[in-house]
C-alpha cells in the first residue's frame, strides 16, 4: 500500500532524498551543541581558558548556523516532496475516475470520492512529510543523545530508562484507542459530504418541497455525530502533552537532584550536567515527535487504504487499445441481448431484446416509465455491458471496437442536460474541440440555437453559468444539441431531450437535421407522441421488454400501451395542437 503511495512521487523523487539528508546534518549540529557547550563552561569558564573560550565558541555558533540553515532546507524539501506527492495523487485519482464506467462510480458515492481526492490525500500529504523529516529526526536524535549521555556518564544516563516505559505504554494507550475512531470519523466525512453535494445539485427540489428544515437537520445530525468523535479522539491525542510534560519534569528533578551528588563526589562537572539535562530534553522531545508521527500515520493508513482503494480499481469496462477504430456505418443490432444493474440472471432490467436498427433510420423509442428505454440505449455507447447476449454497431459488437473511437461516433443527449462554466463557444467545443467557427454556427443552427445565442451582445461569448443556470430548460437542450452535432457521429440518441422544446421548434431541428445529414442513425426517447411522428418506426418498450414495433398508424391500430398514450395526449390536446 505505501509502495503504491510513493510510486507516484515521479518528479519529486529527489526532494525526498534531500530533506532526510539536512535532517541528518541538522541532527548532528543539534547533538553537538550540548556538548560544546559543557566544554564552554568546563575549560572556557571554570578552568579560565580563553583560547577554549572562543574555540568552542566559534563551534557552537558555526553548528547553530549549520543546524538553522540545515532546518530550513530541510523542511522545504518536504513541503516541495510532500506537495508534489499529494498533486500527483489527485490527478492520479481523477484520472482513474475518469476512466470508470457508471457502474464503478456507483460502487462509490460521490461524497466519498470527494472526501478521498481531498481530505484523504491531505493527511497522507501530511504523514509523508512528517515521515521523511520528523520521523528520521526524532530516532535520530533519540539514539545520539542516548549514547552522547553514556559518554558523559553511563550510570547517570542509564536513569534515563526508567521515562521509557511510561511513555510507551501511555502512547500506545492514545494511539490503540485513536485509530477505530479515525475510521467513523472519515465515514462520516463521506456522508456529510454526500448530503451536501446531493442538496445542493437538487436545491431545486429541495426548495419547491419546503424541505430546507430536513435538510439541514439531516446535516446537523451527521455534522454533530463528526463533531462528537472528533472531540472524543482530540481528547485521547490531548493527553499525549501532560504525559510528555510529566515524563520532562520528573526526568529533569531526577537527574538534577542525582546529578548534583555526583559533582560534590566528584565525578561530574557542572558543564556535563547541563549537557546531560539538555540530553534527556532531547530524548523526550524525540519520544513526543515520535508519537505524533505515530499518530499521523495511523490517521493517513486509514486514508492511504481509501487512496489505494480507488486508484487500483479495474474499471468494470475495459477498452482495447489496438480495437477497431473504424465504424463503417450507424447499423445497430441486438442480439438475445439481456441486462442487469446487479449482475444477477433474476433482475433483469433487459430480458431478451432482440432489434435491427439500419443505417440512418429515424427511430423512436416510447415507453411507461420504468420501462427500461434508457437503459436500452446506453448499452449502444457500452455505458455498460450486457448481462448476456451482444450489441452490434456497424455488424462488429461494441466489445470489439476502440472505446473512445466508438463513443467518438455515438452523440448522446440527455434530458437533464450539462452545461460547464465558461463560454457558450468553449461549451459547444466539448463536442470537437477543433471545430471551426463556421462549423460550430452550423451545428447551432441545425439546433436552433444560432438565435437566441446572437441575441446576446456578446454571442457565442457570452458566458455560461455553473450548470448554465442563466439559460432556460429549451435553451440548454438545444446547446447540448448543438454539441452533440459537433461531433458529426454516426449515430445521434436524443434521450428525452427535445422535452423543452415547443414542437415548432422542435420540427424545424427534425427537418433540419434530416436535409444535411440523411445518412445519420437517429433514436429519440419520448414520453410525446408528437416527437415520434416523423420516426421511420417506433419501438414501445414494456417492463424491460419490446412490446412492439411499427408506424405511428400501424402502432394506434394494433398496440394497446400506444394507443392509450396517444388517446391521453389526445384529451390533453397534445396532438391537437401539432396538426
């Protein structure tokens, strides 16, 4: 798991080799400091030698520079590894979301995803940090004031031994109890995370509902729950600083009281006994290091496994790089095709479809809802695979073909349509990124969009807002219309996407569409029989089954689900007011 963490250091591989480097040479310049000073005060200030006097003096400043500047390089060598570490950790991540099928999202939530690629990747960002500075500084520094305390004076020294076990029982006291806490506590984040980014995508309905005050009790309750383990775990890390304080006190009373005895008996200077009470600071300071660094890393395991969980997810659907990349035509077939959101032969969301769908067909697809109709043509793209059964676009099954160039080929637009800060330009530029100007007006004209983006005093630079909140319903339907025809796809799915749209509208982009590009497969989903009544033929889907194909005349005549549908609308003066 860490193996697979640091991988992705790349570039600033040499940064994390640099910033333990300093924390050695800061280490030794720190060790050497008490030392230099005892021989300060034995041989420059007790014995009254001068030359010693500026001697040692110099040292110890030249090693107090060495040790500054040594710190500071240190720590920005791991700010610049740590830094680089959790960017290259974030673009992994995306990258790989990127990569996921519907179903491979799903499998998360989306507030979970959203905890990892921030706060997850913070506290590993944190914990590497900490791991190539503090945790090579602290054992470091442990061991040489140890043994640089031995030096001085071994019996004395040996005292410091009897702090050790305090301490490392009552850090892992802290830490044992710490660590199931961290893992509700990042739960939790999910959740909360979770709650936010569904109210605030469906404010809409949040508010049409009058539900704001559920709302946001929901989210005090989860916030609340956070804020109770927090407070529980803070207390536990909390009492890490009087232990650490108790352990510092007594050890200095202790060798102060003993040290003393030693100088009137004459086996310790004063110089060495303040050297020794700077050492077992050292030494305690090193043990509170290391239990922070303890801390934090239990904190970024927990973090580091929901990183590693994301980025070694195989995508459920995979693409061959060397798949066919040429589409010869929009031909669709399904063969004995059945599907599944669960993977499971008993619920089944497609049961046995099987369809031939020609070249430049216009075809309508209508149904009850719940009847499986988009879900039938996401299988066109290989949103998602079949259960059993094969998909054929151009006579080859999707399986076979390079998945970007089969999704390069196929235009899908949604009901709930998408838009993206920026421009209307850089929006309808989603669908080629290359496209000219004069292609890019094209497209919007066949749309219906040209107009009302001209209408505008800066056109096709007017800007869009988050979501394109600042154009109406049958505004953004026909921009992402638009880029959808950028594309200039083979086969072109309108998935109830024309709903916005008045049916004057409406008629002008069929006819329009149909005079410059006869040879395009077009399949429109719609609950308005209106929008299917210049379809070549139509299918009616039934609790996940075709229930029939025909004409808009052949389907009034035979279909009973058809008929109502058209009698309702009928009563409702729908296709009234088309004739």
């Amino acid at each position: 798991m860490i193996k697979k963490i640091i991988s992705y250091l790349n570039e600033y591989k040499i940064y994390s080799f640099l910033s333990p480097s300093c924390v050695i040479v800061e280490v030794f310049m720190d060790i050497a400091i008490p030392y230099l000073m005892s021989l300060i005060i034995d041989r420059g200030i007790t014995l009254g030698s001068k030359e010693d006097l500026f001697k040692m003096g110099f040292l110890l400043i030249l090693c107090v520079i060495i040790a500054l500047f040594s710190g500071i390089l240190s720590g920005y060598f791991a700010t610049k590894a740590s830094s680089g570490l959790a960017k290259n950790l974030r673009y992994a991540m995306f990258k790989k979301i990127q990569s996921y099928s519907f179903e491979d999202i799903d499998s998360f939530s989306k507030g979970s995803l959203v905890t990892r690629m921030t706060t997850d990747v913070q506290n590993v960002q944190i914990a590497f940090q900490m791991s190539i500075r503090l945790a090579i500084r602290a054992p470091l520094m442990l061991i040489f004031s140890f043994l640089m305390s031995l030096r001085i004076n071994r019996s004395l020294s040996l005292n410091f031994l009897l702090i050790f076990p305090i301490l490392i029982i009552g850090i892992y006291f802290i830490i044992s109890k710490a660590f199931p806490i961290f893992e509700i506590i990042f739960k939790t984040y999910d959740k909360l995370n979770t709650i936010v980014s569904e109210n605030l995508l469906g404010i809409r309905v949040v508010k049409s509902f009058d539900r704001e005050n559920h709302e946001s009790e929901k989210f005090k309750s989860t916030s609340k729950k956070l804020f109770n383990n927090y407070s529980k775990v803070s207390k536990l890390i909390a009492l890490s600083a009087p232990l650490m304080q108790f352990s510092v006190y007594f050890l200095t009373i202790f060798i102060a009281w003993i040290g003393t005895k030693f100088i009137v008996a004459g086996n310790l200077t004063t110089g060495q006994l303040l050297s020794l009470i700077t050492y077992s600071f050292q030494i305690q300071i090193s043990l509170m290091l290391m239990s922070m660094v303890l801390v934090n890393l239990i904190i970024s395991r927990n973090s580091t496994g929901r990183i590693v969980e994301v980025l070694n997810k195989n995508p459920s659907l995979t693409s061959d790089k060397n798949g066919i990349t040429v589409i010869s035509d929009g031909s669709i077939n399904f063969e004995n095709v059945n599907f599944s959101y669960f993977k499971n032969e008993n619920k089944l969301s497609l049961k046995n479809i099987n369809l031939s769908i020609k070249s430049g067909d216009n075809v309508g697809i209508i149904g009850a809802t719940g009847s499986s109709k988009t879900t039938l043509v996401s299988l066109i793209p290989r949103l998602y695979d079949t259960l059993s059964g094969s998909v054929k676009i151009g006579g080859i099954d999707v399986r076979e073909y390079n998945l970007k160039s089969l999704r390069d080929n196929i235009s899908i637009v949604l009901q709930k349509n998408q838009l993206f800060t920026g421009t209307v330009l850089e929006n309808l530029k989603w669908g080629n990124e290359n496209a000219t100007i004069d292609e890019v007006i094209n497209a919007a004209k066949i749309a219906q969009a040209h107009d009302f983006i001209m209408e505008d005093k800066d056109g096709y630079d007017r800007k869009v807002e988050r979501g394109g909140t600042n154009f109406s319903g049958g505004q953004r339907q026909r921009l992402c219309i638009a880029r959808a025809l950028l594309k200039n796809p083979k086969i072109l799915i309108l998935d109830d996407s024309t709903s916005a749209l008045d049916n004057s509208t409406e008629i002008k982009f069929v006819e329009a569409l149909k005079a410059t590009n006869p040879e395009l497969t077009k399949i429109t989903i719609s609950q308005r029989i209106n929008s299917l009544a210049n379809c070549n033929y139509i299918i009616v889907m039934d609790n996940g089954e075709i229930n029939a194909i025909g004409t808009h005349d052949e389907l009034i005549r035979t279909n009973k689900i058809y008929r109502e549908i058209a009698q309702t609308q009928n009563r409702g003066g729908e296709l009234n007011e088309q004739k």
